[in-house]
C-alpha cells in the first residue's frame, strides 16, 4: 500500500512540472482527500509506548478524545507548530476527556532538549514505530482519535511559518477536537 501511494505521489510529482501552476497542489489536495477516507473511521494501529512518567496504549486511551502529532528536531514544520500545539494543550488542559501525546523517533537527549527549548506541554513518547504508527506518512502528522479509538481526522505536513501553523492548530484542530466533546 505505502509502494503504491509513494509511486502515485511521484507520478504527480514528474506529471505536474508540464502543467499549470497550482495544479500539483490540486492534485496533492485529491490524494490527501483520498488518503484520508481510506483511514477514517479505522482504528489508530496497536502500540504501546511508555516514558518516564507513564505507559499508554490503545485500551488506556479509549474514552478520551485523543490527539497525535508525530515529530522529530530536525523537522521545521514540526518544530513551528510546537507553539500553536501548546497553546491547544494550555486550553484543553482540564478537560478529563481529552489526551494529548506526541511520538517522536528522536533518542532521549534530544526529547528532553527539545522539550525543555520549546517548554512542551504535551506528553512526549518515543517510538521505533512511528513510521508504522503515522500510517508512513511524512512529518509532521497529526491525528484526532474519537472516544472509541478511530480515527477522526488526519493530516501531514505543515508550515514553516509559525502565525500559519497556529492558524491552522486554533482554525482546525481545536474545532476538530471541540466536535467530538
């Protein structure tokens, strides 16, 4: 499945140099439409994760709204969403429904840097997985579960440009999220 959505992503790629400007990004908009009815509804794979404050898994999250971001340092968009993703945390953070985690493939050193540069908000886990776990997509990703464990929403990529990244946390994954509530 990843083979065939890598070559059709690299078809469009080599197809869209010939045609218009603003074309490739239509057809980037389809294959995500696409993409994301494939996976909606399903349920987020098996895992279990575990850092220094705490193990979760599938079961453990059940009953609560949860979000994903997958990341890692030397992702800029990654990194320029950090404070737009901890804005959310702040405004979520005492809702006993709501789950907030990140998984990164980063080694120990570099989560606590990071963590401690962006002061994050979030509960961070790493994971030899997470290829596996974004479903092969690209960085960052982010996931909406619903309260039964399935997907809800699902995106990757992002901006460089932070005021855009926050745009895009507070304008569609807080709505997202405060739909499912």
């Amino acid at each position: 499945m990843k083979l065939l959505f890598s070559i059709t992503l690299l078809q469009l790629c080599v197809i869209s140099f010939g045609q218009q400007p603003g074309t490739a990004v239509i057809d980037f908009d389809s294959l995500m439409k696409a993409r994301t009815s494939q996976i909606s509804g399903k349920p987020f794979p098996a895992f279990t994760a575990v850092n220094e404050h705490s193990t979760i898994n599938n079961d453990s999250l059940k009953g609560k709204v949860v979000l994903i971001n997958f990341w890692f340092e030397g992702c800029h968009p990654c990194l320029a969403e950090f404070g737009a993703l901890n804005e959310l945390a702040e405004k979520l953070k005492d809702n006993k429904d709501f789950e907030f985690i990140s998984f990164t493939w980063d080694n120990q050193e570099t989560i606590d840097r990071v963590k401690e540069k962006y002061n994050l908000q979030f509960k961070v886990f790493y994971s030899k997985e997470c290829s596996r776990l974004n479903l092969n997509s690209g960085y960052p990703t982010t996931f909406i579960l619903d309260k039964k464990g399935n997907i809800k929403y699902w995106n990757m990529g992002g901006t460089t440009d932070t005021d855009k990244a926050r745009e895009h946390v507070m304008a569609t994954l807080l709505p997202k999220l405060q739909q499912e509530f």
